[in-house]
C-alpha cells in the first residue's frame, strides 16, 4: 500500500457562535433508496445541533413534489438508460442552481457522489474559492463489471482507478467510510489527506420493533429460524452467494426462512435462482420496508443477519441489525471489515458457500449463543451512532476554514 498518511479520527468540537453554512451535491437521493441517500439524510438531521446549517442540490424524480424540503432545491433529471433507477441532472439547471445556492452565502462545498455533482461542486469551488471535499461513498472498481459484464475487467478497473484518483486529487479532502477504502484511494494514487468518518445511524430508531407483529403479517411460524439480508438487491451484494448457502443449510435447518428485504435489479435473477434450486419454502422476498415503521419490526423478527457483499464501503446495514439486537454473520470485505473486526455482536463467516452454509446452520440454532451475541450487539452499534459521527463531520467542516 502507499505510504499515505490517513487522518486519525477527529474528536469532536464545539460549535461556533455562527451557523457553518455548507452546500451537499449529489447526483442521487430520496426517494432513491440506497445508502449515500441514507448517509446524506443522516447528516442532514444530526449536524443541525452542531451548528452547522445544510443546503442540498440533488435531482427531482417523477414523484418529488417541488418545495418538499426548504433545506432543498431539486434539479430537473433524465433517466439513465443502463439504470433506470436513478437520474442524470441536466447540466445547465445543476449550474445555475448551485450558483444560486451560493449567492445566498455558502462557506464550504461536500460532494456526495462521482458524476455531474462532482463537476459542478469542483466548478463552484474553484470559481468562488471555497473549499471543497467529497465522500467516496462506492467502490465503483468492483462495481462497473456487474453493469458492463462484456467489457473486459482489467480495462473498467483500470478506468475506474484513473478517474477515483483524478477527481479525487482536485479536491482540499476526501471522506472515507472505512480504513480499506482510505488503504485502495492511496494505493490508486490519491495524494489529499483522506479522513476515515463512517456515516452514524440512528439507533434508537431501530430499538422499537415488534418481532410478533411483523412475523404474524407475513405468516413466519413464532419459532421457525430466520436469517435475514436486508438491502439492495442487486447483483454486487453478492445475494446469490446467500440463496445457495441457504439451500444448502436446510439439509440440517429444514425450517430454516432467508428472508429477502428490498428491491432492486437483481430481482428476477434472484427468483430465478430460487426457483431452479426448489427453494420456495425456505427463501422469501418481502421488497422494499419503511425505514421508520416496517423495517425495525423486519430487523426484530429475524435471528440472524446475513450479508455476503465483497465491495461495501461500510456496511450500514450492519450496524442496523447490531442497533436492533440481531446477532450479524458475514464477510469481512471491504468497509465492512471495520465494524466486523471486534466481532462484538457477530461472526466472521467463511468466503466460501459450503462453508458459509455450515456455520449459518450452527448459529441459527445455537441459542445461547445468539442470546449473548445479542445483548453485545446493541452496546457496540452505540459506539458508531449518528450524533458522534455527526460532531466529527462538523470538526472536520471547521478545521477546513480559512484561518482553523
């Protein structure tokens, strides 16, 4: 790995006296479900205490009603034809809203994502003279092949690495969510300071679930075993590495419900998948939850979270489970290495299926040990919690002033 020294974690400081006024850009976020829309929203809510005032640009959807937010301004957007999920800001309107942002007074600039926001964030900052950091939010070197599959992989690696470290390099920082993607950025060539900040989640919300009520709406026998992977569902998570493990962990759990929350592209595959392996009675796909109300009520019905990606940045969903008591079994790749590493509340699993499958059937019926791996879980879920990321983000934030 390059030599690159990564920023220690910052500890938090006090808020000034005058709100800190920053503009976020991001090319994806609500009602787009996936993690840089939580982490954004998750910020959003918790630096306000910190003294920090939060203005958003991000794209309107078909069903984003103008003026839902103040804090706000969504751009007009056009379906991206590989992806249909998510949207391309037209140019024009992302530059002229961005600089009305500013002409209202802006003293920093956090750019949340690697496409027309990191443009139009660089071009304000430069043209202004504000400072300016990103979040590399998505490991797009493991990602690019399962949306190019034809096009060879050492040539979309190769340009994934060269873009990572250009945009990278014409930033004052950039926010890292893991120690393992601050180690690929350097080992890419990025030469700014690289901050390791995980994004926070809001523990408590998901504290208020009702295992009963959730299994008793989707017909789960009160005592039948269930792992649960929670996220979305799409091919770089790495589901189907799941379904085979479970078909083959019902030769000794024959009750044994993996339980499918979210949606995404890789759907059909999936149930394709499962119906080819005779799995009906032991996968189920319940779709996308509410965060607020459905979801802490999934996360309380199950025994086990399950989760088998080799690209994450993080791993947010983790931390979730581990907040709602739910005992974690899962590779440690990537970010997700950092919150598993203590193993506080989880298992390290195997990267390999046959394995993976044996140690899922083990767990899921060890009772006393998920008890105590579930009264760690929450403890530790408390160390990564919203409000003290949110207190670094805003120390980092000021550090970056003019004269700190």
């Amino acid at each position: 790995m390059s030599s690159l020294p990564v920023s220690p974690p910052l500890a938090p400081a006090a808020a000034s006296s005058r709100p800190l006024r920053v503009l976020m850009i991001s090319d994806v976020f609500f009602p787009r479900i996936n993690g840089v829309s939580t982490s954004i929203e998750t910020f959003r809510r918790d630096l306000g205490p910190e003294g920090i005032d939060v203005r958003l640009v991000a794209p309107a959807y078909g069903d984003t009603t103008p003026g839902d937010d103040p804090g706000l301004r969504r751009v007009p957007a056009r379906r991206v034809v590989f992806d249909p999920e998510d949207r391309l800001m037209r140019w024009s309107c992302l530059v002229r809203t961005v600089d009305q942002v500013l002409s209202a007074g802006i003293d920093l600039i956090h750019i949340q994502t690697p496409f027309a926001a990191h443009y139009a964030g660089v071009r304000a900052a430069r043209h202004y003279g504000l400072p300016v950091l990103a979040t590399y939010h998505t490991h797009f070197e493991e990602y690019f092949h399962c949306y190019l599959p034809y096009a060879p992989r050492p040539a979309l690696r190769a340009v994934a690495r060269a873009l990572a470290r250009s945009q990278c390099n014409a930033l004052d920082t950039v926010i890292v969510p893991s120690q393992a993607m601050a180690g690929r950025l350097a080992d890419y060539g990025v030469r700014v300071p690289l901050h390791v900040l995980p994004t926070g989640i809001p523990t408590e919300q998901f504290r208020r679930g009702h295992r009963a009520d959730f299994r008793q709406r989707h017909g789960i026998g009160e005592n039948r075993p269930v792992a649960l992977y929670v996220g979305r569902v799409a091919h770089e998570k790495n589901i189907d590495f799941l379904i085979e493990a479970a078909h083959l962990a019902v030769r000794r759990v024959p009750n044994l419900l993996l339980l499918i929350a979210g949606e995404g592209p890789a759907l059909p595959h999936l149930q394709t998948l499962v119906t080819t392996l005779g799995l009906h009675e032991n996968v189920s796909f319940v779709g996308y939850l509410d965060r607020s109300s459905e979801l802490p009520d999934c996360y309380a019905a199950a025994d086990l979270f399950v989760f088998a990606s080799r690209t994450e940045t993080q791993g947010l969903v983790l931390l979730e489970a581990m907040a709602a008591g739910l005992p974690v079994y899962a590779l440690a790749e990537m970010g997700a290495r950092d919150i598993l590493a203590p193993e506080r509340g989880a298992v390290i699993a195997a990267d390999d299926v046959t394995e993976f499958a044996a140690g899922l059937a083990a767990l899921i019926t060890d009772r006393p040990r998920l008890a105590r791996l579930a009264r760690e879980a929450p403890l530790y879920a408390e160390e990564w919690s919203a409000p003290t990321m949110s207190r670094r983000l805003a120390h980092l934030y000021r550090s970056l002033q003019p004269g700190d």
